[in-house]
C-alpha cells in the first residue's frame, strides 16, 4: 500500500467506511481530488445523472411484503 498516493488512499478509505452514513456518496467520490487530473467537465452531468438512478431505491417501505403466508 505504500505505492498509494494519499490521495487515492484518502479516496478508498472514503469508499470502504462501513456505516453508509460516513461513507462517500457516487457524487462526493467523483469530486474527489484523486480525479483531478483525469475528470473532464463535458462529463460530470452525464456521470451525475447515471449515480442518481443507481442510488434510487428499487422498491419504496410501501411496497414490501409486510406478511408471509
């Protein structure tokens, strides 16, 4: 791990926090300095909308089976 850079290190440790509230969001990983060099503007909407459909939830409280039988 010493090959890292702090800034990727500082990126995975961001990615792998076990509580999902501590836990980096797609956003907040694609604004990380790690992507600087590599990001391109022209993309970030594009790479936005595609985060927000993944996050969605596939199925709302409502519409879980809330008995078995």
């Amino acid at each position: 791990m010493s090959s890292l850079s702090k800034k990727a290190l500082n990126l995975m440790s961001g990615l792998l926090k076990m509580d999902p509230a501590e836990r980096m969001t797609g956003e907040e990983a694609l604004q990380h300095q790690w992507f600087d060099d590599i990001r391109n503007p022209e993309d970030d909407a594009i790479l936005l909308n595609m985060i927000a459909t993944i996050q969605r939830p596939i199925y709302s409280s409502q519409s879980r089976i809330s008995s078995y039988g």
